[in-house]
C-alpha cells in the first residue's frame, strides 16, 4: 500500500517487515510514483502497484500482471531477486545482519 512506504526514511513495509530502500530501488520507486501520478492522476486506489484495470478500483494488480511481463525474458523475477542479494554484499555492507534487514532474511540464511 502506498502508505507503507516511507519516502523520507527511505523505508518499504512489506508483510508487516519494514526494510530500508537502496539507492535503486528507491530511485525506482520514485520514478514508478511520478508515472503512476502521471497515467491515473484521480485513482482512488491505494496500492503501490496498479494498472489500467485496477486504476479504478480499490483492487491491487494481480501476480499474473507481473510475471506476464518478465515471460519469454531471460531474466524472472527469482533471478532478478538473487542476483539483487548477491549484489548487496558487493555495493554495501557484506554482514549478514545487513542482508537480513535489507531482504528480510533469517539470520542463518543470510550467513549462509
């Protein structure tokens, strides 16, 4: 929901999990913002994702949506998230602490 997403403190709240934003995806989250404003300037909707047909509902977009966009690509959405855990350690702090809070991952799984 949009108000899970704290733009000041650079944080998104997913499942009740609060994790801070990096500098790409909150340049993403931005930039999907200001189209979102932009394409459906009246939607009453509050979901962070929305599209042509849950513009004027109250409904959120369906997974389907999502995945339909990645299909016949190399890249899926389970790629594009490990390559993303696999990167943060690289750009950023490489504890396994900072990749639990950052992907919400238990502790051991992140020290593996």
């Amino acid at each position: 929901m949009l108000d899970d997403l704290e733009i000041g403190n650079r944080q998104l709240t997913i499942a009740g999990h609060t994790r801070p934003l990096d500098d790409l995806t909150m340049k993403l989250l931005l930039d999907w913002l200001e189209h979102r404003r932009q394409r459906w300037p009246n939607t009453a909707n509050l979901h962070l994702l929305i599209n042509n047909q849950t513009a004027t509902k109250v409904g959120r977009a369906r997974n389907h949506w999502i995945t339909a966009t990645l299909r016949g690509q190399d890249a899926t959405l389970e790629r594009l998230r490990v390559d993303r855990q696999l990167e943060e350690p690289l750009t950023h702090r490489p504890g396994p602490l900072h990749l639990a809070e950052v992907f919400g991952l238990d502790e051991k799984t992140a020290m593996r």
